[in-house]
C-alpha cells in the first residue's frame, strides 16, 4: 500500500495482522483538553431545559469547535496550498496494454479482506505513466513485465484504510492519515511487481505485497537469492526512469515529481473509459 509514512512494524518476522473488522473513527476517542464533553445530546431544546444558559452557550462553542474540526479533518483532502501542476492522470494500460495487472484492493485479497475500489483500474499522472512504460520496455528485453497492484488511490480510500485501522496500526503509520494523504492520493506513486513472460505468472519475491515485515525491505538481505535478484532487477528498471524504491516496501515506488501534484480524490469512475 503506501502510505506517505509508511514505516512499519517491528519486522522481524511475519507480522500477524490484527482484526480491523470493527473500523472506528479516530476523532471518537478524541478529547480536546480542558473542554466539556458534549457527547450525548440530541437537540439544543432538550438542552435548554436542563442547563442554565451559560452552560449552554459554552457547550455551543465547544460543539461548534468539534464540528469546525471534523468538517477540516474528516470530509474531505486537505487544503494545500502552493503551486502545484494540473492533474493529468491517465490510464496505465491506455499508454501500454503489455503491462499486467493484478489491483488487489478491488478484491479480497487485501489487508481489508474486502474490496475498496469498484474498479480493477491503474492510473498514474502522464509524466509517471510514460516513465513506467520505459521501464516495462526495459524489463521486457530480460524476459520480464511489469505487474500492477495500484497506482492513484483517491483521498478517500486512505481514510477507509485509516477507519479500519487499530490505534497502533495509526500509531506506526501502516496506513496514511488522512490529514496529510498518502502519496498515491497524487498519483505518482505505484505498488507493482514482476511477471516472468515465459510463464506468464507473477515471480517470487523476497515477501509477499503488503506484507510488513523485514523481508518487505529493498535491503532485506535473507531469503532466496533469485527473489532478491528479481527485487533489484525490479529496482534497477525503475530508478531508472526517474522512480524511488520506499525504504520499506520493496513494491511501492514514487516517480520524483510527487510533490508537484495535490492530492486528488477523484473515484476512477469519474477518470472515464
Ligand atoms: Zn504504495
């Protein structure tokens, strides 16, 4: 997945994921010191008959202050300002119809166990996308392709990873606050692997994708030798082409101009046909 921040867990082996069938919203549990808390009532007339008016005004402002930070932390991107380039994302497969894909998180096979987007789609920003073409006509000359798991991830999709998160998943940043968004919200970064072309199947790799142990690591120096050498094969094409393997995930990438791009919450739907 990625994630601006995605450090991880201690990586020393297999890292059992915990439940997150029970998502929870983090400003829940919130509580702003030194305020009243306010859950609980339903209507200022049921209030006003139960507290004197000063008590009443100032549970008004403090209602108003939870609202004013919902509406800033929870319905929507965050406002950034800047310069920033237009965003251009298109269809990964439009540029290369070569390249494979395997978009776990529009299916079960995910670390939701369910499926988040309606569509088996990948898009990238153009610059990103021609980028990753070179790069797949680079793999294809040694018998390889590449192989996508996802690209652009609207802004809401990080807050549905973030909802369903523990406190200590958002505690070692496995998923994105949504406050600050995840580099796929930009569209230039991408979680892919490799296919071998003679077989046509995904090859084996050091670990498995959104797998977050030490074996998910671009230095992780155990395991087989012909995975870790199709791991840096992986690495090598994409550096190549301007792109920076994460310190974490030997699979997510981000192409060197993400930081030109906002963070866009666009549904694929809406990205047509
Ligand atoms: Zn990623």
């Amino acid at each position: 997945m990625n994630t601006d921040s995605e450090n991880r867990d201690q990586l020393t082996t297999r890292v059992q994921r915990p439940s997150v069938t029970k998502p929870h919203d983090p400003l829940s549990s919130s509580v702003i010191p030194g305020s009243t808390p306010v859950s609980g009532f339903i209507s200022g007339e049921v209030i006003q008959k139960r507290i004197p008016s000063s008590t009443l005004s100032t549970l008004c402002s403090v209602a108003i202050l939870f609202a004013a930070l919902f509406a800033g932390c929870q319905h929507g991107p965050p406002k950034e300002r800047g310069q920033f380039k237009e965003s251009d994302l298109v269809e990964v497969v439009k540029l290369d119809s070569t390249i494979h894909l395997d978009i776990r998180y529009a299916t079960t096979n995910n670390f939701l166990h369910r499926p988040v987007y309606a569509q088996a789609r990948a898009f990238l920003q153009r610059p990103a996308a021609e980028a990753l073409v070179r790069a797949q006509k680079a793999l294809k000359s040694q018998g390889y392709g590449v192989l996508l798991f996802d690209g652009y991830r609207p802004w809401s999709v990080t807050k549905i990873f973030w909802d369903s998160a523990t406190d200590a998943e958002r505690k070692i940043e496995f998923v994105a606050n949504p406050r600050k968004g995840s580099r796929h919200n930009r569209g230039c970064a991408v979680d892919l692997s490799l296919i071998d072309l003679k077989t046509g199947l995904a090859v084996a790799m050091p670990s498995e994708y959104d797998e977050f142990t030490e074996r998910a690591f671009p230095t992780y120096a155990g395991g087989a030798f012909e995975a870790r050498a199709l791991r840096d094969l992986l690495r090598k094409a994409m550096e190549a082409e301007g792109f920076t393997v994460y310190s974490a995930e030997w699979w997510h990438f981000d192409y060197k101009d993400w930081k030109q791009y906002h963070i866009l919450n666009l549904p694929f739907e809406a990205l047509g046909r």
